[in-house]
C-alpha cells in the first residue's frame, strides 16, 4: 500500500473488509453441510461439523447421528468456534481502529497477535474433525472434504495472512501517515 502510492485514506478499509470476507467464510462453514461427502453414486455419506448424516441408498431417507456425543466432535467444533468468535472480534475491533481518524498502531498490533491465536484454534478444530472422523466413524465407499471444510481452511489462512498484515502495518506508520519528506534524486549535469 505504502510502496507504490496508494493513499492511506482511499485503503484504510481494505483490511476490514478482508476480515468481513473471512467473517461470511467462517459462518459458511459452521453452517455448512459439506465438511465430508460422498464422491461417487450413491451418495451415502454426508457430514457436517455437527452432525454426520447417511442413507442406505440412493432415494432412501436421511439419518443423521450427532458428532456432539463424540468427545473428539465436541473438541473440533469448540476450537473451531472459538477461532471464529475471536475473528469476528478482531472484525469488530479493526471497524473501531480504522473508524478513529488517528491510528492507533499499538492497537493494530493487538489485533493481529489476536489473529494469530484465532488462526491457531480454527486449525486445530481443522485438524481433529478429519483425523478423528476418519478413525471414529464408519464410512462405505469413496469419501471426500468437500466445500464448506475447505471454507473452513480458506478461513484459517486468511487469519494468518491478515494476521502478518496486522502486525507488520505499524512498521510503516510515518509512511502511511504522509510525515515522510519525499526523497528527491537529482543529479548536476
């Protein structure tokens, strides 16, 4: 941003609007029912991070056993929700900072440490779903992570890259803030 012009006034809102971006990720993939599929015909297997749902064939009806009597599901879905409450704050708190005329860089800073701990809890419940569902439940046929578990990691690493942006953006304070005297090369003839 700084580098190559842009005005800080006209970007200021690049990095909230990103942290919005990963907010709508996250809640597609707590509410997704994609985090594992069947590949191929007949679809039998369908699970989200909540529940795991099967039928015996192709137009029979859905049976859907929780993943929360599970230990290990109650872990994944805990860790991953935490990551994502802690993103949606660092959402609200990077809305305040940027709102504030005078950055406050320190405060830019906190949120980025924020992130990094967010992106540290969302891959852990990345983690143990497919390890211990995979060890845990029975599954017939080709199986696949499918959309909303790869929304799930879309997420995790837009918390970590934001998190570098965060942290990194208070090291160009006097250049975002335009209290840089340009520098001038001019040679005599």
């Amino acid at each position: 941003m700084v580098k190559y012009g842009l005005d800080y006034t006209r970007c200021r809102w690049i990095l909230p609007l990103l942290l919005g971006i990963g907010v709508i990720f996250g809640i597609i993939a707590l509410a997704g029912r994609g985090w594992l599929e069947s590949q191929t015909l007949p679809y039998v297997h369908q699970a989200s991070l909540w529940e795991s749902c099967r039928r015996p064939e192709q137009g029979g009806e859905w049976a859907c056993e929780s993943l929360m009597g599970y230990a290990w599901g109650r872990a994944a879905a805990a860790t991953y929700l935490v990551g994502f409450i802690l993103l949606v704050i660092c959402f609200a708190l990077a809305i305040i900072a940027f709102a504030i005329d005078t950055l406050r860089f320190n405060f830019i800073r906190g949120i980025g440490g924020l992130l990094f701990v967010a992106a540290m809890f969302s891959i852990m419940g990345l983690v143990i779903y497919p390890v211990k569902f995979t060890t845990e439940i029975e599954m017939t046929g080709i199986n696949m992570f499918s959309w909303a578990y790869g929304f799930g990691w879309t997420t995790a690493i837009m918390e970590i890259c934001l998190g570098f942006f965060f942290c990194c953006l208070p090291n160009y304070e006097d250049q975002i803030l335009g209290n840089v005297k340009p520098t001038y090369f001019y040679s005599s003839p």
